[in-house]
C-alpha cells in the first residue's frame, strides 16, 4: 500500500515541478497537467470510459493538482492518496476489480450516473473547505498565494 500511494504522488510533484518551469500562472498549469494525468487514469481503465468517467477523471486530477499547489506539499496529497486507496482495496470493492479478496462494501456493476458525480463534487468541496478554511492551523487559515507576486509581496 505505501508503494500505491507514494508512486503517484511523485509523478504529479515531479510533473508539476517540469511543467511549472514552462507554465508559470497555477491555473493554467491545473488545467495542463489535470488534462494529462486525468487522460491517463482513464484510458488506463479496463472499461470503455463513459462521459462520467472523463469528468470524474478530468475533475478528480484537477483537484488534486490544486491541492499540491494551494498546500506547496505533497503530504496532503500523500494523505489523500492513501486514504483513497484504503477505501477501493479494502472498504469498497468492484466486482470487476483485480485482485479479488474480501470487502466490507460491493459496488455494483453499473456505471456512474449524475448523482454519483454531484455528490463526490460535493465531497472534494467539503474536504477543501475543511483542509483550508476550517482546520485550524498556526499561521493562516486561507490558502496560500499561488502566484509570484503575492510571494514577493510577503518578502517585503
């Protein structure tokens, strides 16, 4: 499970240190880099994706990507990750998954459907708002800048 975990994670700091060199504006480099690695959690399904699965992909990589950047971290992330993965590989099951072993909960065979997607949207709006709004922490509450000027301004 670490190895789940940490392997993505470096890829997306890795990714995101490289194409931060070339695309300076954080939103551009989400969108670029969410485009690329939500591409790839989906063409890598063993399913034909569906709409659902784009957004769910394309969304679902975004936001990670702006979590990375809105903590300057990758623990957050890191955190993230292994709790997803603790969720698919031992709470929540698919029956089409490999490897079978026992789960507490089975999904069943159908696809996502709208309501699936309003609620996990829901879901990663609850967890940003918790992780940077309402979680105390020692020195703000808001969300660092992102952009350089705001860190220069900081420096003054």
């Amino acid at each position: 499970m670490p190895l789940v975990t940490l392997m993505p994670s470096l890829v997306y700091g890795y990714l995101l240190q490289g194409l931060g060199l070339l695309i300076p504006r954080p939103v551009r480099l989400t969108a670029v880099v969410a485009v690329l690695i939500g591409l790839f959690n989906v063409v890598s399904n063993p399913t034909p994706p569906t709409v659902w699965d784009w957004g769910f992909g394309l969304i679902t990589a975004g936001f990670f990507v702006w979590i990375i950047l809105q903590d300057r971290g990758l623990e957050l992330f890191i955190g993230l990750q292994a709790a997803n993965a603790l969720v698919r590989l031992q709470l929540v099951r698919s029956p089409d998954t490999t490897p079978t072993f026992p789960a507490l909960l089975t999904r069943d065979a159908g696809g996502s459907s709208g309501l699936d997607f309003i609620v996990w949207l829901l879901g990663l709006g609850l967890f940003y708002a918790i992780c940077f709004y309402a979680w105390p922490s020692s020195s703000t509450s808001a969300p660092r800048p992102t952009t350089a000027s705001s860190s220069q301004e900081e420096l003054d």
